[in-house]
C-alpha cells in the first residue's frame, strides 16, 4: 500500500530560503536516485518559514525516515541546514 511521508522542520539560523532552496534541489535528485519506490517528492514553506517535504511512496517498507542520517555529501549538506529539534515526521497510509 501507498504512503505519504511528511516531514516538517525550519532551518538553522543563517541558511535562508535562497540558500536552501538549491540545497533541496539537489537533495530531490539524491532522494529520487537513492530511495527505493520513491514516486513523488515535494517540498513547501509556509509564511512563518515552517518548511514541508512530502514524499510518496508506492509501498510502506519503501519509507525510511532516517535517510537524512545518510553520510552523502548531498544529505549532509542539507541536513545541516534544518534545525534538528524542529524536525518532525509522520507517516500516513493512502486510503
């Protein structure tokens, strides 16, 4: 069965939206070479700077959200950018 992963967080002091921005463009190109039933992946900010990456998955066991503990260059790169306290994930089943 399909899910979605939903990952809130905001950034680290310092990085702004620019900066992070192209951060994210090359984490999505990581995430859809090296996450195995990745379909989708999109990411948001909302007005207060709240950011939102949603990713679907075409089954559960696909979903892993300790993949931003990858030691790649990219993921470090942009995990060091979110302020890990802030960092929330859920994971929902499609209906």
């Amino acid at each position: 069965m399909a899910v979605l992963e939903v990952e809130t967080f905001t950034l680290v002091t310092g990085i702004d939206a620019l900066a992070f921005r192209a951060l994210d463009e090359q984490m999505q190109e990581w995430c859809y070479v090296n996450r195995p039933g990745l379909a989708r992946r999109t990411t948001a900010r909302a007005n207060n700077g709240t950011y939102v990456v949603v990713t679907l998955f075409g089954e559960a066991s696909n979903s892993d959200s300790a993949y931003f503990k990858n030691t790649d260059a990219v993921v470090v790169a942009w995990s060091a950018a979110i302020s890990e306290s802030s960092r929330n994930v859920a994971v929902y089943s499609l209906l």
